[in-house]
C-alpha cells in the first residue's frame, strides 16, 4: 500500500475516534441540560461514543491486517483447496 494513503487512512481513523467520542459527550450534556440532571447523560454519552468509535476502528483497521482476504488475491491462506475455517466444528 502507498505509503501516503495509509498516512491518509491513518488519520482518518483519528478523526474519527475524536469525532464519536466528541458528538456522545456533547450530546450528553444537552440532553442533561435539558432534562436538568448532573452527569447522567454526559457519561453515558461517553459510554456511547467511546464504543461506537472503537467498534467503527476494528472496522476500518481490518482491510490494513488482512489486505489479501479483502483484495480476492490468491494467496496460500486464501486458497479455495483448503477448507473453511469453520469454528473448530468437525
């Protein structure tokens, strides 16, 4: 991969972990202003963007480990002679 467009991926990921983590804790705190409650929401809203903003991340960091399953190279580990990965299951 280029090396400027994983830089540019890179600090994609960045902006968006600041950004989920950012939009839970402000809507966090309208909604406790709002509803004039303390920190409920505000933590809670934290909660929230920190989650979504480490799923989306796991999300978008899969391609860069695994590029040959993504990409349909053929590969050893993406050979069609093996047989799935079935979970351990006979």
């Amino acid at each position: 991969m280029n090396r400027r467009l994983l830089a540019l991926r890179l600090i994609g990921l960045g902006w968006y972990v600041a950004s989920c983590i950012v939009i839970g804790v402000v809507g966090g705190v309208l909604i406790d202003q709002w509803l004039d409650t303390k920190l409920l929401f505000t933590l809670v809203g934290l909660a929230f963007g920190t989650t979504s903003a480490f799923y989306g991340l796991i999300k978008m960091i899969q391609p860069l480990i695994k590029p040959d399953s993504i990409n349909g190279n053929n590969s050893p580990e993406s050979s069609s002679s093996q047989p799935d990965d079935n979970g351990g299951n006979p």
